[in-house]
C-alpha cells in the first residue's frame, strides 16, 4: 500500500517558502482593502451544473470538473450523459458564485455591496508551465453602485495595493465598451458584428495594426470598415490626446457623458505621485462579454500580458435574478503576482527565527525552564523552535540555516562550564 | 434563465460578520503557531483516489465526493463501478495530504518538519445543525521528532492560541496508547481484542462505567475480563493520583519509560498560570486506529464534545513511504470554534468605519480632493467607504450603522454654509 507521491496532475503542493509569500500577499490584500471598506465573504468551492453552465462563463464552462453524484440519485449502468452522473462541480470563477451569493443573501448586505473574495478555482486546462488546474483568484466587486466612485475606488484600492507590495512603474489601461462600440459604428460595421470586430481588436497587442486590419479584411466584415478602422486607429496612435479626439471625432455617436464618466475616472483614480499611469487605451477590449462599461487592465513592466483587470458588468445580476442592479468588479491575477513574487526574489518583512537545540533526554525541571525562556521569547515576536540536537550537531545547524533559521541556543543536561 | 439562489445540499455562504471571525482567527493561528516554527503550507483540494482510499481515513472514505474523469479517460457506456468514472477526489481531511506531501517533497523540509495546514476538507455526511459538507481544518504536524518535545510544542502551541482568543478553564486531557495497552492486558483482554476494547472505553463519557462494562460483557469479551475492566476503573476514580497508581499497578505489563514520558510532558506543557488544566484521563481513547504513544484532545468549558485532539502516529510514513519516520500531530476544531464565539458574541478588535456620502455628480476637481482625504484616513488605519448619497440619507445612515459602520462624512457639490 504505497501512496501516489504526486500530486494529480496540473495541481501542485506549496511549499513554505512560497507560503510566506503568499499569506504575506493574503494579509496586504485583507488589509488594503478592507481599509477602502470591502469585506470578506466565502462560498463553497462546490456549486451546481446548472448555475456553473448558465453561459456568462464563456469557453472556461467547458473546463468544469464535475462532482460525481451519490447514493440513490446516482445510476452507472442507465447513464448516457455526464449529466445522468453529475449535477454539482467545482467553481471556475468568483464571478458566478459571487452573483449567486448576493442573490442568495441580499437581505443581510448593505447596500452598496463591497465583496472581497479570495479562493482557489479549478479548470481542467491542458497543464502548462506556470498554469495549474487548481488556483487562486482575487477579486473586489462593487455591487448596486451605478456612478463612476465605483471604478474610482475599484482603481484606487487596487493600485494603493500594488504600490504597498513594492510595484512601482505600472500601468492601468482603461476604455469603455459604449466607446468600443461607437467607434465600430463610425468605422461602418454592422451591431451584429460588433462582438467578432472586438476579438480581433483586442489582438492589437501581439499582431500589430497591420495584422488587425487585415484579419477583419480576411473575415469578410467590409472593406470599407477595414479601411476605416486602419485610419481611426493610425489617428489614435499619433494623437497625443486620444480621448478628446475621439470626442470629437464620435460626437455623433455617443453620449457625451461617457467620455465625460471616464475622463472623470482618470483623473480622479490616476497617480499624482507618478507610481503608476492610468490611460486611457482605445484597443482595450477585455474578452468577457458580459461588461457593459468601463473597463480596465493592469500591466507591470516586462510582463507583456495582464495581471489584473476588470470593468462593469451591469446587466448580469439582472440576468439572473431579475433585478437590475448595477455592478463592477476588479480581479487580480493572484498567482501571477506570487510568479513575479518569486522571480524577483522578494523577501517577506521577517521576524528573528532561533531554533533551541535541546540534547536528549532533558529532564523535566531543566526542560521547564528552558520552556520558559522560549515562551517569553515568543512573546517579543520572536520564532522559537525546540529541537532535540542531532548526534551531528554541525550538519544539523548548517541545515536549519539554510531554511531560515537565523540564530541557535543550545541546551545541554550538563552545562558545560 | 434564472440561478440556483441556494449553495449546495449542507454546504454555505460565510457572510461578512461571520468572515471577520474566521479572518481574526486564521491570523491568530498563523501568528501563534508560526511562533512555534510551524510553517504553512497547502495542499491540492482535489486528491487521487487510491490515496484518499487507502484505509487510513476510517469512515470518511465512505464520505468521498468523487470527481468524474474527463476527456478520453471517460467512457460513460461501458462504466459499471465508481472507479470507472472517476480517479480522484476531494480531500476528507488534512492528514493523507500531509503524509503524501511530505513524500513528495522530503529532501526540501526542514527535519523536524513543522507543519501548519488551514484549510476546506469535503464530507458527504447527512447534512445537520452545524455540521456541513464542506468546512475547514487547522492541523499542526510535527515529522520526524521521536522524542517528547513534540507533544510538549503541540500541547503548549494550541493552548497558547486559545488562551490568546479568550478561552479560559479548559481542560486538556492526555492519555498514552501504550498505557492502553497494557490496562488491557493487565485486565486480561486477548490482544486481538483490543481495539474492540478501546471502542467501547471511549464511551465513559457517555454511558458511565456501568455502561461501558455491560457493554463488553455483551460482547463477549470475557466475564473475568470485564470484572478486572470494573474494579481497575472505580479504583481509578477514586485515586487522587491515577498515573502513579498505575505505575505500580501495571509494573509488569509496561516499559517504565512510557510513563515516565507522559509524565514530563503533564508537567511541562501543564499551565502554571492555571489557565487550563492538562491532566490524565486512562479513559481517553481518540477513535483513529493509527495512534501509536500519546493522545489528547480538549475540552472547553459545556461543550461537551471535543474542540480538538491529536497524538502520536508513529508508523503512518512508514506504510506509506517505507521509511520508519516518527510523526505527532494537533487538530484544533476549526468551525467548532467559530460557533462558540458566534454564540459569545465575539467582537473582533476593530477599526473605526467611516462612510463618505457624496452627493450625485460631485464635480471631478471636488471628487479628487474629498479622495485624497479618505486615501489620508486610510493611512491612520481607519476604512473608508466612498458611497453615493441616496435620496433618503437617514435611512441610508441608519442602514450603515446597522451594518458595522462607526462615522460618516457628508460631501455636497454646493456647501451648506
């Protein structure tokens, strides 16, 4: 009876040196945001198929791991489907057990709803290196606030975040999906078309413009468009003030007031201290197709891809519950910062360690006093580990060392004088 | 299209109120126990099968919620049993982790290897009051330390966490597997017997010593037995020093260094201040058949039933790994905990909560300064909510107040002067 020493495959153990770092994380995260007035909520790491699989999950509803069903309700030999064994699995996200959570216990939450949730999700992804099947979100929501103090505070308590763990030089792209969508107006593509114009034009990144137009040229979705579009964005990309050409280049369609809403927000959440850019990116376009508003990304440095992002979202609660009620929310890519984290060989504020050798067979007056001496050294906010001392005292201490442990006392029956 | 509103069949949402516990609890833990050097560390929720069904778990592999295989692995039609359809699970407990974890990872850890695990674990019980299906575990481990200085530090660890949360007058009872032993075989139990033994023992509590002696009788344990069963636990009772009495009694059935074990560990993680009381109780069994030295478990105040226990399982790495690794381990009863200072009304130690309730559409030059003041706030340790001033303010007040916050700021586009 041996175990299977590994772990199933694409999840991983954490060993303590990554743990520090992340209950580091953990604490700087309750703390920063608590002070901005979220709170923390938990719900189960398990929900129903029916919830998981009710389309705002995208492409990550086929990832599911899927709970077996038991007892009674569970029948092999007439099942056909995965739905005949299964009618639970495990979360994917926050987003949907979060809007499940506030459906489920509007009455006792205040209004606006400041969430906090941190938690393991799951998605059966093909293993990759640095991307596990088992991980941490992070996410803020501000539900049933419908004014830009929402993305003001999301931005805000999330970059006062980043800069208290050390980051500096970042930037915080935003856009808003009615700017998306009155540019494609202008540029002549048909509504119907919007959602495919905007998967191509969130690729600006990685194919260039060139790439963009001629993927919407290949697409069939007009050449006249694809022509404007080159045009438009040539303009953007030479303008220094994107935001004001746009307002007049738009002016017939769109509402002033969203331009007005997110020049709003830019000045109010950028950084006058110059730690981070918050700016205004007309390519920006945040693959969920639930938001409606705002939207926003975090890019750190070198990292070319996102480390956090969000946006407003304000008709899903409504599509779940009935109720229209305004929401916007800002996730963090956890795991992504622990990576950085790691590489940059970040060093967690860190008390003194001391390990107390003790030689066998102490006796019990000598060991009480000893006890003692590391209970009140403990109290001064000191680490303090007994440890019986090895025959090979010098290989022992080299060891402790190496994993930390910064200074030794040693204990002997007979003190040597 | 509507949502599920419900979590799962004995699972639940942890609401604001009660998340503010478990975080001041989690961080107790983790600040307590990392006194002591234990480390955090994490394991995947999800675990392969043979592992969690390898006869360690008792009862609880009855309990496994199963997660259906995907992809090419899956083949519903030709599936007749469990294992057809599924390889992995979510984990009952924190202790097959922890043995497969240190496996995995042996020539990384420390020696002793200290750990501290905190976290959910999965049980498909029959849903009850306050027993649910998914719920957390704290478990401090220590490997590879044969001595007792193990038990002392997990003794001396927990009972510093629960006296720094409050708890006063608990009872920490201690007993030794070996003792057990040769109790009953002092009262002339045939080995194999034993563990029958143990089971009904672990009874007292509930059904007194008569109860427990009719019991083996019925079983058919032995008559001869079952008297020696009845005069040895009165005269127990009755003795002002039960261990030492035992030590004469049972001279010929035990190694005097057993006792003498037990004896350093009372009197050196006992509690001087009389906090609580660490005392042995011949009755003490702990249920899991993997106990080899030590036991203990506490009890705190009317709740009857146990908030937390452990011991030495000295020969658990071995059938997993071959190797011959001495183990001890302490489980405090997380959620167990959790009740009790729910029903006391805990109150965490707290921060002033202040609410600024700005008027609709405050002009961005005004919104920027009232934010510079609340980032201020912010940095003196307060939490500062930015909130939209509703029509009717005083019953939005009143509803804040409600909800835990302590102050309020009123911004207006136009100053009342």
């Amino acid at each position: 009876m041996t175990l299977t020493k590994k772990p199933m495959n694409g999840m991983k153990d954490i060993l303590p040196a990554e743990m520090r770092i992340r209950d580091y994380l953990i604490s700087m995260i309750k703390e920063t945001y608590g002070s901005f007035g979220f709170t923390s909520i938990e719900t189960p790491v398990v929900e129903s198929l029916g919830n998981l699989m009710s389309k705002q999950g995208g492409d990550n509803e086929k990832l599911i791991f899927k709970v077996l069903k038991r007892g009674e309700k569970l029948h092999i030999n007439e099942a056909e489907t995965e739905e005949d064994l299964s009618d639970s699995g495990l979360r994917y996200d926050l987003t949907v057990p979060l809007v499940r959570f506030f459906s489920n216990n509007e009455n006792e939450l205040q209004r606006p709803f400041k969430a906090l949730q941190i938690g393991p999700v799951f998605r059966a992804d093909r293993p990759q290196r640095g991307r596990f099947r088992e991980f941490y979100q992070c996410d803020i929501d501000i539900i049933g606030e419908p004014g830009n103090l929402a993305e003001t505070e999301l931005i805000l308590a999330t970059s006062t975040l980043l800069e208290r763990i050390g980051f500096k030089g970042f930037t915080i792209k935003i856009n808003d999906r009615e700017i998306l969508k009155s540019m494609a107006a202008y540029c002549g593509f048909r509504p119907e078309d919007y959602d495919k114009v905007f998967i191509i034009l969130d690729k600006m990144d990685k194919i260039g413009l060139e790439g963009v137009v001629s993927e919407i040229e290949n697409s069939g979705l007009g050449e006249h468009a694809s022509k404007k579009t080159k045009e438009l964005f040539e303009e953007l990309k030479n303008s220094e003030m994107p935001l004001e050409m746009l307002e007049s280049i738009l002016a017939d369609h769109i509402d002033k007031s969203v331009i007005e809403n997110l020049k709003t927000i830019i000045r109010c959440a950028g950084n006058a201290s110059g730690v981070y850019n918050l700016e205004f990116d007309p390519t920006l376009v945040r693959g969920m197709g639930y938001y409606t508003g705002p939207v926003f990304e975090i890019k750190i440095g070198d990292f070319g891809s996102s480390v956090g992002g969000g946006g407003r979202y304000d008709k899903m609660i409504e599509k779940f519950t009935g109720q229209d009620i305004p929401a916007c929310g800002f996730s963090i890519g956890f795991e992504r910062i622990i990576t950085i984290l790691l590489e940059q060989g970040y060093k967690v504020p860190d008390k003194k360690r001391i390990a107390y050798l003790i030689e066998k067979n102490m006796p019990a007056d000598r060991l009480l006093e000893i006890i003692s001496e590391a209970q009140e050294e403990r109290k001064t906010g000191n680490e303090v580990s007994m440890v019986t001392m090895a025959k090979n005292k010098k290989f022992q201490k080299t060891r402790l060392e190496a994993e930390g442990v910064t200074g030794f006392k040693e204990f002997y029956i007979n003190p040597i004088l």
